[in-house]
C-alpha cells in the first residue's frame, strides 16, 4: 500500500500542473490581403460623385451670376474629368486615357452649354446641347464597351443617358427655382452614379483577375 502511494505522489509531482505552465502566445493573424476590388469601387465612387458635385456648384453658380465661383466650379469639373480618365492609365495605357479625356470633355461641354443656354433662355441652344450629351453618350458607351467585354454598350448607353438625363433635370428645376424638385434629382443622381461606378469597377475585376 505504502509503495503504490509513493507511486502515486510521484507521478502527480512529476505531472506539469497546468497554472504553472507561462500562458501560450497566440498566434499572429495573418495579415489580410487588401482588397483591390474594393479599392478601386470606392475609388471610382468618389471619383464620379465628385463629378455631380462640381456640375451642380456650376450650375447654381451659372444661374446666380457668380462668375467667380462658376470658374472655379467649372476648373474643378475638367480636373476631375482628368482623373476618371487616368484612372484607366495603369489597365489600358495613356492613349486610352487621353481618349476618354476628350470624351469627357465632351460630356462636359454638353453640360455646360445647356446651363448657359438656360440662362440666357434660349431655346434652341438647349436643344442643341441636349442632341449633343446624347450623342457624347453613345460615343463614351462605344469606347468603354470596345476596350472591356464585360460592359455591354446597350447598357451604358443607358446608363448614360440617363445620367444626362439627370444633369438636364437639375438645370431646368434650379432655374425654375423648384428647390424640393432638385432635391429629388439630386438623391437619384446620386444613387445612378454610384451605379455607374460599380458597373464600371466590377468590369475591370472581370476583365483582369490577376490585378484584383
């Protein structure tokens, strides 16, 4: 009985007890690979959110004779513009980029030319801008949908269009002083762009899985 006792109280001395042991170190998570997809959505919302904001401060600008204030509006509308185009340099190369400048500024240009249209009430010149944004609108579809297969150009074309439908909208209802009817315009334009973005960035990871 002694002897198995002794046994006993030796093995339990001999036994690791487990608050004497240092408590374990755990184990580092690994670092989480960034998101390029994501990145680069995000990007491209603030890029084209960016656009709304500096054709509207033109255009109230435009409609309330502040010269000043629409030149630097409009300055920030092409540098934008200059943006979004880049933003294709690193997948499509400078060319493309340059190209899609140019229609963008004709997108712009449109714009622009129905706001000071508006102001100076004339009617024709309206018309005029509006044949010309639905026209940009075709050609911007075509070249996207050109260099990327995964952007059916049925589908910006009426992204597009009604895109510029909204800008049209704006302008019309700031010069009619119709405040609660641009506010509307402006929570739907917001929301389409945002679409258009997506659209846009979910092409790109489709078209070059090995950089997203």
């Amino acid at each position: 009985m002694l002897i198995r006792t002794l046994a006993l109280l030796l093995a339990l001395l001999c036994t690791p007890m487990a608050w004497s042991q240092p408590p374990a170190t755990p184990a580092a998570a690994p670092a989480e690979k960034p998101d390029a997809a994501l990145a680069t959505r995000l990007a491209l919302r603030d890029l084209w959110v960016e656009h709304i904001f500096w054709v509207r401060n033109y255009t109230v600008a435009n409609q309330n004779g502040k010269t000043a204030q629409a030149e630097v509006a409009a300055k920030e509308v092409v540098a934008n513009a200059t943006a979004i185009a880049n933003s294709l340099q690193p997948l499509y190369g400078q060319p493309a980029a340059d190209q899609m400048l140019k229609l963008l500024a004709g997108h712009w240009g449109a714009i622009k030319d129905y706001s000071d249209a508006s102001v100076a009430k004339d009617a024709a010149k309206q018309k005029s801008a509006v044949e010309a944004l639905t026209a940009n609108a075709k050609a911007i579809a075509a070249f996207l949908a050109k260099a990327n297969p995964y952007l059916p150009e049925d589908t910006l074309v009426a992204l597009l269009s009604a895109h510029g439908g909204h800008h049209i909208s704006q302008i019309d209802q700031l010069a009619k002083a119709d405040y609660a009817g641009e506010a509307k315009t402006w929570h739907a334009m917001h929301e389409q762009i945002l679409g258009v973005a997506d659209t846009l960035a979910e092409a790109l990871a489709k078209q070059f899985p090995n950089k997203f």
